[in-house]
C-alpha cells in the first residue's frame, strides 16, 4: 500500500541504490519499516539548483494560462488517486484516514485555486508627473528559484501550499520535505510531471535536513525561502538567508489561545474545540493549545471536555473505527510524557489519559489538564500533542492578557455572542489569524500566516501567491 520512494531532480525519478545513503521511513502506529528513503548527494543537490535556475526562464515565461492548466490537471490526477495517497499518509504520519482524505482535499483545492489566481497576476499604471511621459507601469515578476522545507504534520498540504503558490506565480523550486513523511510529497511530484509539468521546474530532495537547507539556501541561484516548522529552526534558517539577503515565508510554531466566554453557545463550543483539539493528535500549528474558559463554566468545561477525550476511539489510523491516530515519532511521546510530568509538578489536576498507550506504535491518550494559574509548561511553550490544558479566567481583560501571554502568534479562537468579545477578539487577540465561533480558518482562498514569533508571509490566498512574486517598477518617457 506504501509507495516507493524518489528524489526527483530535473524531471528524473531517483530511487534508493547500491552505494547510496538512504534512511527507513517507518509506520508510527506499528514501527514497521514502510521504505527505504535516498537522500541526495551534495552534487545532486547543486544539479537541483542548475536544473531550477535552468527552467526558469522558460517556465517564467510559460502563458499564466498554460501554467494553469498543468495545475488543474495536477489536481485532477491527484484527485483519482485520492484513496491511494490518503493510505500513504495514514501510514506514514498515523492520522485516520479520513483526515488524511480530508488533508488531499485542501490540498487539491488549493491546487486549483492556485492555477486560477496565478492567472491573475495583474500589475498597475500609475499616470507621469512629467509632462509628455507616458507612464509607470508596476510589474510582477516571479522572485526566481526557491527552496521550500516541509514538515510531517501535513504531509500532503504543505508541500502543495509552497510548490502550487511558486508555480503558479512563475517560480521553479526545489521542496525538502519530511524525511518521516516522504511518500506524499512523491504522489505529488508524480502527478505535477504526468500533468505535464517541464523538467526542472520542480525538484523534490530528502537528505540530513541541516545539511540540505544549508547548501540550498546558501546557493546564489536561490532567491527565495519558505519554511514550515519549528520557531528555532525556523530563526537558523533566516540566519541563512539574510546572509544572501533573501526573500523568506516562515510558518512558524503556534500556540493558539481559546478563549470561552460565559454567553457562549457551549455546546457548540466545546464540540468543535474538542474535535480541533484532538485533530491529528493535536500536531497542528493552529490547534487550539491553550483554553481559558470562563469561571462560571470552567468545572463544567473541565468535566465534559474530559469525558469527550475518555470517549474517543485511538488506533491504527487505517482502521475506520479510529478517531485519533499516533503521534507522528518518537520525540513527540517523550514531549508529552515531559508536559505531563511539568503539569503535575505544578499542582495541575491530570483529569483524563496523561500516558503513553500500549508498547507498539506512538500512542498517547488524549489527555485534560485542569490548572487554575498559568505557571505550567502548558501554557508557555507550544504542546503540539493530544493535551487540552485549561484555566479559567474572570474578566475580558484579563482573558485577553493571558491569551496574548507567549511570543507565538498564529491563531487564536473566542467562542461568545457578545459583540464587544468579537470585537476584542478580533482586535486585540495578538495573531495572524483570528476564528470567533468557529475553528474553519484555513482555506484555500484566505491567508494563513503568523506574527511575533510565529513567523511571517501569508499562504493561501493571493498573499500567497505574492509571496513569489516581486515588483519591477518600469517609468517610460515620451
Ligand atoms: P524540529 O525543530 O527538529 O523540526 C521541525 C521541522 O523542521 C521538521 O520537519 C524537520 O525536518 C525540519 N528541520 C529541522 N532542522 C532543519 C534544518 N536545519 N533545515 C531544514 N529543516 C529542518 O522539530 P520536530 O521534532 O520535527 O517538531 C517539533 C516542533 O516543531 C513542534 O513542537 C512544533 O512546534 C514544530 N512544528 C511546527 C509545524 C508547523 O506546522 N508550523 C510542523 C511541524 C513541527
């Protein structure tokens, strides 16, 4: 059911060898061994950087329309093979399958609505000054070769939201995606060349992450960054890329605060955070992670959001049966074991799971955290697990203030009816993105993006599509 695994540089499928350093991609939910990774040599990653610098001119060049047109049927292809990649990512990555399925979706989505704004790439005229000139025209111009790093969480999705963005605006690129989670970001390569996409447009590399992103962003030819993953790594990478002074998206670490006042509609509310909570065991950068909830329904909150992570079902992603999958690796069980471990130094109350669930696979019970200060771990660093830590608050102002508490800056959600809570939500809640009454904030059509040290740039969106491009201003005289 796995896939076999490919660099692929200059429109050539490169598979493991004799001779050739490769890495076992393994199944979190079981430990077994899926495939054998080659990771690239240091020539080949230098080849990847002539082959984009090569096509991109031409694929510069290339009509929005027929650029388009490779993106839609890029999507359709992939859309055919929907099941089959869903099946891939529950195996590589431990998300049931029909969030994996729901993953592709977005994906292809994003893909087709990528191909129909790449077509809209639209400058300006600004009128003269000078008597008898003619004009200002404001271009847009695709930035050139880029370097896209994607994580394990979205398998599937960050990959599309860097390679579709870049080719859509005219941009060719080289993609290091996750060594843990490859096989998706192969389907995706296969189905961009079947589509008709030149050589050399897209390349797609795997090797000791350190090592590539150096030699990629330290590459003359590469003239643009996109980055999705951890904050620390994240700040490595714009070291690099300011010594080139290069252009750079970073979708950095979350730590999104909830913030559930006494008038909301609770039902409704814990329903959703739940669900959004224990979503991809909780490794999703805009996850709910920190949730203040007002004092008059704090216990109530507490008890019910713990009987709803008591109920749901964990196992193999693959069986249909399971509502919540493994983490992705090992390092995340022991971060959780160390969240648990703080919380309960702290004085917190672990009211349901808090452990590591059986001895095979990545297991760990969705957990509750009940504390009444936000002097635990859990409400400073980004969790990025199956643990739902809460508080309760009493007055808006001091929701707002614990809310706008760490240095991440990515989503943040209020669930209430008052319209002076929207309004303070909305502006004061300090993010890049903001859901009142809803956790719905990532589309193919809006922005996505983070401040503070949540990172900068936007996917999604046509911000998305301007993070390739650049302005050349052109003044013509008489
Ligand atoms: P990590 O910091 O080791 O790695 C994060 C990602 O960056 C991984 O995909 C990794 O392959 C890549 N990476 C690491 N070093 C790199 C380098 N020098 N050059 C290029 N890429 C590099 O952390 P991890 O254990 O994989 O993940 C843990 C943390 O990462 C989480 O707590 C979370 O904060 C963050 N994370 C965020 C996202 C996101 O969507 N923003 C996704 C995955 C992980």
């Amino acid at each position: 059911m796995y896939t076999e695994l490919f660099l692929c540089i200059d429109g050539r499928f490169i598979g493991s060898g004799p001779g050739r350093t490769s890495e076992p991609v393994e199944n979190p939910a079981t430990g077994a061994v899926l495939g054998e990774l080659p990771h690239a040599t240091t020539a080949e990653l230098d080849e990847a950087v002539a082959a984009a610098t090569r096509a991109f001119a031409g694929w510069a060049a290339t009509a929005p329309f027929e650029r388009s047109a490779i993106l839609r049927r890029t999507a359709g292809i992939l859309r055919d093979r929907i099941d089959a990649i869903a099946a891939i990512m529950t195996l590589e990555q431990g998300k049931p399958l029909a969030e994996a399925k729901g993953e592709l979706t977005h994906a292809i989505e994003l893909f087709e609505w990528l191909a129909e704004e790449g077509r809209r790439t639209y400058g300006r005229v600004v009128p003269s000054r000078a008597p008898g000139a003619l004009e200002h025209l404001v271009l847009r111009e695709p930035v050139g070769v880029c370097a896209a790093f994607t994580p394990w969480n979205f398998p599937a999705l960050t990959p599309v939201r860097k390679l579709g963005a870049a080719l859509a605006a005219g941009c060719t690129v080289i993609l290091k995606a996750s060594e843990e989670t490859p096989g998706c970001a192969v389907e995706i390569m296969r189905a961009l060349h079947e589509a008709g996409l030149p050589a050399g447009c897209a390349q797609l590399v795997f090797g000791v992450p350190a090592d590539v992103s150096e030699r990629l962003i330290a590459a003359p030819d590469v003239r643009k960054i996109s980055f999705t993953g951890s904050t620390p790594v994240g700040k490595h990478l714009m070291a690099l890329a300011a010594a080139g002074a290069k252009r750079t998206t970073m979708e950095l670490g979350g730590n999104a605060p909830v913030l559930v006042f006494s008038d909301a509609d609770y039902d409704a509310a814990l329903a959703a955070l739940t669900a959004a909570k224990f979503r991809n065991a909780g490794q999703v950068c805009v996850s709910p992670a920190r949730f203040f909830v007002h004092e008059s329904l704090y216990q109530r909150f507490v008890a019910d959001a713990a009987a709803r992570a008591r109920a749901l079902r964990l196992g193999d992603g693959l069986d249909p049966q399971s509502q919540m999958g493994p983490l992705a690796n090992a390092r995340r069980v022991e971060a959780m074991e160390a969240f648990v471990a703080d919380a309960e130094r702290g004085g917190a109350r672990i009211v349901g799971g808090g452990r590591r669930r059986g001895d095979t696979g990545m297991f760990f019970e969705p957990t509750v955290v009940a504390a009444d200060a936000p002097d635990i771990r859990l409400f400073r660093d980004e969790c990025f697990g199956p643990i739902l830590p809460v508080m309760p608050f009493g007055t808006l102002d001091e929701a707002i203030e614990l809310a706008n508490g760490t240095a991440a800056g990515l989503a943040g959600y209020a669930f209430t009816q008052a319209i002076g809570n929207r309004q303070a939500a909305m502006h004061r809640l300090r993010v890049g993105m903001v859901g009142v009454n809803t956790l719905a904030i990532s589309t193919a059509e809006t922005p996505f993006g983070g401040v503070g040290e949540s990172g900068f740039g936007s996917e999604g969106g046509s911000e998305g599509l301007d993070a390739y491009l650049q302005t050349k201003l052109a003044s013509i005289a008489a």
